[in-house]
C-alpha cells in the first residue's frame, strides 16, 4: 500500500549508508532517529504485548520499545485489515491537514496576469459579438418588415450579455511581480491565431484525442512530452536518451539527444517547443534545442551530492520557457533561469522525494508532490511554503493546476485524483477509476471551459478518462464513490505517460506501446 511505497524509499535511503560519520547528512536516518513511530493497539493486544516484554528475556527489546515506540491504544474489539486500512486513510489526511494548517489560512495569489494575449484575444471576441448583435438589432428595427418585438429583446440582451462578458475578462488578474521576457508581435500573432481555431469543450462536449504510441520501448521509455502545436514529441530513455520526433515529417526518424549517464525521468517541451529540458537520476539537468538538435547548457548537481532529479515542468508564462522547475531525491523543489547556473529558489519542507512539479498559468506559484502523499505550493517569489494539501492515499505522481488558476489536480500511486480549491485549501472532489486502480500518471485540464473544464487522467492502466472539472464529492468517508467519469477511453495498450491541451482544446498524449491486454473497467 501507500505506506509501505513510503517506507521502501526510506529503506532506498538507509541503504546508501556506508558509514557512521554519513548519519548526520542523511534524511532518513535523521528522521528515524528523532521520531516514535506510532503503533496502535487493541487493549487486549497491549496488555499481551506488555507481559511478554516485562520477562527478564526482552528487557533490551522493552528499553527500544519506551524510547522509540508510541504505543496507542484503541478501544473496542482488534480491528480488522478494512478498518485498520480506512483509519490509515483518515489519519494521513488530517496528519496533512495539521501539518499545513499555519499557511493553508494563508494568502495565495491565484489571479491570472494582466495583459495576456487571451485576454486581448477574449475581448476583441465578444466585442465583436456585441457589434454585431447590437447592429443585427438596428437593422431589423429600421426595416420594412422589421423584426419582431421579441427578437428585439433577444438580440438586445445577446448584445449586453456580450458586453458583460467583454468586460469580466480582465477582471481580477495581477501585475506581473517576476522579471518575464516580454512576447513578440509575430509569438502574440500566432497564439492569437491558434485561439481562433479554439473549440469550447465541456462535459457536454468532448474533446477529440491524439496519442502519440512509442513502439518498442514499453521497457525503456520513462517520460513523455507532446509539444502544444502537436508538432514534436519528446521522450525520456533509461539508456539516458532523448529523442525528439517531428511530427510534420512523419514522426518516423528521431533526433537522438545523448548525454546523460543514468536514465531520463522527466522531459518537458516550451510553450514553442524549441527548446526541450531532460532530468536524469545522474543528477542533472540539460537544455536542448530542437533546431540544432544538439544540447545548449547542463546543471550538474542539482541537489547535495547529485541526488536523482525526477521531474522538470517549464513555466507556462513565456513562449521560449526561460524559467523552470525541478523536483528530486533530495526532497526539495527548485526554480531555475536558463540564463542563471545556479537555482533562483530552493523550496523546503517536503517530507519525501519530489517526484511531480508543475507551475501555476500566473507563473508565481509552483507545486511539486511525491512520496509523504501530500502536494504543496510555495511561492516563487520568496521561496515561502503557501499550501499544503495532504491525506491522499498514495505518494502524488502527477499534477496539473486549471487554466483559471482555483484548482491544483493531484493523481496519485492509488489510482485516485483529488481535486483541490487552492484558496481554501480544501479537498473538493476525489475521482476514481475501477475497482482494482493503476497509478496516475498524466493530467490535463481544458481550456477556456466555465466552471473547470475537463479534466483528463492518463493512467497505467492504458486508459484516458474524462471528469467534470467542477463536480464534486467522494473526499468524504472512504468508500464514497464520487463522481462518475464522462468517459474512459481505452488505448491501444499504452499506459499514457503524459497529457495536455493544444490551444485548440485537442487533447494529446504519448505513452509506450506495452504488449498486454489492458483490465477491463
């Protein structure tokens, strides 16, 4: 289960001990050193345990049990395997939500930023709509046959409605507080051309889908990345690779990037997908440009003696990337500057790997999540810890936050994603798949949906599945089904490693082809 995933890594790290002088710079040990672990007792089994450990025999086991042991005792009858496994469940939550009480009541800047080229794009749409309404109504009044009293009135309030619309779009957004490099006329011209193409997509109305299937690669293939233009996708290889695969040319012959000297966990492509970063368990991190197909710059060492770096996410705020974060072993996040050698902030306070990050559309919050089964968010700015959103039931693989800036996704190694209300930090919905889950690897929200949008969740288990971004239910008692997915689309036998939205709402994915049959839902 959960708990035991969190102990096999803790395991994982006492393993590298070689020495007693290493105790001192290891997390793990530090940490079991200092803490009780808490083990809890039925009355009838304390008082067994209590009389064998009071024989001259298991004097030695009694001294570690009192100062390394907090023994609880429960009342009622020994529980058994199904209550002692929901009471776990209940307990990591609220262990999470204490944890984080101090800065879940805390401020959180989840505004978009002014001056968006949707924004200008939004605007001048229903700006448009309101002339055009305004000048149907005009034309239907001074003709002969005019128009009716009621299509009047319907066109007359298609033309307000348009204004209110017009008018809401830049409302509640904030000044840019980070140094970004500013868009230019010929990137604003294309995004704007790539919103007109948008197609509304609700829990009415489905997205259509493209995946992108590595072939025979099921055992290598680590990372996945699609480019938002559907044009490149990246892959991560344990041989410490990275292919890059044009798919206007087909997608057949692939730039091979080499490098790394340990496996690739994570890849990322820019918002233009000209550059494309890769982590490796070597403890690096390297930029690579599509157009030369060759590497530009490698950080080594990103985290205290190269610790795996497991995940990258760049920032969505700049078409060329320039910022970006990195998760790792040493149970930090870092942001970084393509421009800088060194990280700009170090975020602390994860109790495990960092093993997912993601970027928050204003670019001044990020969100990494792993092992500890909890996500949390800092603030770029400052580095300080702004939420912490615990209690899920496996360690957190992947996150995605809303394109409106309210949610964060959380997807996990139980095959349940939690979707959260940021500003009061509170578990809105969980969502689950079939009776016997897969971990969660992959998650996408639409764009420009009323109300959250879509979410879609690649799974292990070889499906896409499709939920109402805003329904809520299930984060109550375990066993609360929730909310039913809109579909689960089965594919053909590749667990999808990676999801994302085009700005023309196409859903798109890539994953390696594995030659099994998927479980039925």
């Amino acid at each position: 289960g959960p708990a035991a995933e969190h102990r096999a890594r803790e395991l994982q790290s006492l393993q590298t001990l070689t020495g007693r002088e290493q105790l001192a710079g290891n997390a793990a040990a530090a940490a079991w050193r200092a803490r009780r672990a808490g083990v809890r007792l039925s009355a009838y089994s304390h008082g067994l345990l209590l009389r064998a450990l009071q024989t001259p025999a298991l004097q030695l086991i009694l001294g570690v049990v009192n100062g390394h042991v907090r023994l609880e005792v429960a009342e009622g009858p020994p529980a058994g395997a199904a209550e002692l496994a929901a009471a776990e469940e209940l307990g990591a939550g609220r262990a999470g939500e204490e944890d984080g009480a101090a800065h879940n009541r805390g401020p959180i800047d989840l505004q978009l930023l002014q001056g968006s080229v949707e924004d200008a794009w939004a605007q001048a749409k229903f700006d448009r709509l309101e002339r055009e309404a305004a000048a149907e109504a005009d034309a239907g009044a001074g003709s002969a046959d005019g128009a009716t009293k009621k299509q009047r009135a319907a066109l007359a309030k298609a033309a307000a409605d348009a204004k209110a619309q017009r008018e809401s779009v830049a409302a509640n957004r904030m000044a840019c507080e980070i140094p970004l490099p500013p868009r230019t006329e010929e990137e604003s011209a294309a995004l704007a051309s790539e919103l007109d193409g948008r197609v509304a997509v609700s829990p009415s109305a489905l997205p259509s889908a493209l995946l992108c299937t590595f072939v025979n690669t099921h055992a290598s293939l680590a990372a996945a990345a699609v480019a938002l233009d559907a044009r490149c996708v990246a892959g991560g290889f344990a041989d410490g690779s990275v292919r890059l695969h044009d798919l206007g040319q087909g997608g057949g012959a692939a730039a091979v990037l080499r490098g790394h000297e340990a496996g690739v966990h994570g890849v990322a492509l820019s918002p233009d997908a000209s550059l494309a970063l890769s982590c490796s368990a070597d403890g690096s991190v390297r930029l690579w440009s599509r157009a030369l197909g060759a590497g530009l710059v490698a950080w080594r060492g990103a985290g205290p003696g190269a610790s795996p770096v497991w995940d990258v996410a760049w920032c969505p705020a700049s078409p060329a990337g320039h910022y970006f974060a990195t998760g790792g072993a040493d149970r930090a996040l870092r942001v970084w500057s393509v421009e800088r050698a060194r990280a700009l902030r170090l975020c602390a306070g994860a109790g495990a790997d960092v093993d997912a990050v993601a970027w928050h559309p204003n670019a001044h919050v990020v969100a990494g999540g792993g092992g500890d089964r909890a996500a949390r968010l800092w603030d770029v700015r400052s580095a300080a810890p702004l939420r912490t959103l615990g209690g899920h039931r496996g360690a957190a693989t992947a996150l995605a936050f809303s394109h409106d800036g309210r949610c964060l996704a959380v997807g996990d190694a139980a095959g349940e994603v939690a979707v959260w209300d940021l500003a009061a930090a509170r578990r809105r919905a969980v969502l689950r798949g079939p009776a016997r889950p897969d971990p969660v690897w992959s998650l996408a929200w639409s764009r420009g949906g009323e109300g959250g949008g879509v979410l879609a969740a690649g799974s292990a288990d070889a499906y896409v599945r499709l939920w109402d971004g805003g329904a809520e239910g299930g984060a109550g008692r375990p066993g609360d089904p929730g909310p039913a997915p809109l579909a689960a689309w089965r594919t053909k036998a590749t667990p999808v490693l990676a999801l994302e939205f085009s700005h023309r709402n196409l859903l798109l994915g890539a994953g390696a082809l594995a030659l099994y049959r998927p479980r039925k839902v």
